[in-house]
C-alpha cells in the first residue's frame, strides 16, 4: 500500500501574501524634540537652530527616522521642518510620527508598490506568522486593497486560516 501522498495546500488555487517579505530593512531611530527644550516645556529659536548647526547629522546615514516630542510642550512647525532638512542628505525615511508610524509607513510604501491586479478574483491568504514585526495597519491596509478585487481574503497559514472577507455570487 504505497499511496502517494498529495499536498493538497501546494495544489490550491490560493495565492498567499507574506507581509514580512515586505519588511524594508535598516535601522529605526527616534529623534525626540524633548531633549532640545528650554526647560522642558518650550523650544527656543536660537538654542535649537544651534544645535541644526552644530550636530553631526551623518549618524543618521541610511536610517529610518521617526521625528516627534515624547511630552507636552510648545514646539513649533518650524522646528519639525528644520529637523527634516537637516536629516534629508543622510537619512533613508524621514516621518513625523512614532515609530510605530514610521513601520506602518514603510509598510505602506511596500504595498504601494504592488501589482494588485494578480489579485483580481483570487483566493487570497494573508500570512499570519512571521518573525519580523508587522504592524497592525499592514493588515488592515492590504485587506482594503484586497477586497474590492479578490474573491475571498483569508488569514492565517494555507493549512488553517480565519475567513475574512468572500465576495457574494452574483
């Protein structure tokens, strides 16, 4: 009784999307505004233009920087916009927000860069493990690409998956 044993995973019609393959390397950094405060409530022009001027902005080469202020204070537009002129000859990404926002960013930019239309009435599985971390919003974002043109989103792994979305028959 030597029956062939039949991957029936590797033959279905599903298409999967692994998230971390979209993962975009290099390192994160957080430029927190804080540190630059008079005080620690309010930014001063000449203090802070002075440290644009004097600070080695090339530590920044080829990183992915988040620029916000971690506490409630008066920072004005401006200083945000001196930060990223400064960053912009060195760094890769430059985002006002989080780090949590700067990976969804990047996320997003990845997922932009897709061909959507390879999904049009597909079954589509969103892989669910991976070892890099995913944010949230990478899920939610390629979910709402995904619907208006894939015939079912599932999430999980081809073997287990949690239906999301299916396409109702016309």
């Amino acid at each position: 009784m030597n029956e062939e044993i039949i991957n029936k995973v590797a033959r279905s019609p599903l298409q999967t999307i692994d998230l971390e393959e979209l993962y975009v390397s290099g390192e994160r950094i957080v430029l927190d505004v804080k540190d630059q405060l008079f005080q620690g409530v309010a930014l001063r022009e000449k203090d802070f233009r002075e440290f644009i001027k004097l600070n080695n902005w090339s530590v920044f080469e080829g990183k992915h920087v988040a620029i916000h202020c971690s506490v409630d204070a008066i920072v004005p537009t401006w200083a945000y916009m001196l930060l990223s002129a400064a960053l912009r000859p060195f760094a890769k990404t430059i985002l006002f927000g989080t780090l949590e926002e700067l990976e969804a960013q990047l996320f997003k930019t990845a997922l932009d860069a897709i061909d959507w239309s390879k999904y049009e009435d597909a079954k589509v599985v969103i892989k669910g493990c991976s070892k890099v971390n995913v944010p949230i919003a990478a899920y939610v974002d390629v979910t709402s690409r995904l619907q208006p043109i894939a015939s079912s989103i599932m999430f999980g792994e081809p073997c287990s998956t949690v239906p999301i979305f299916k396409k109702p028959k016309k």
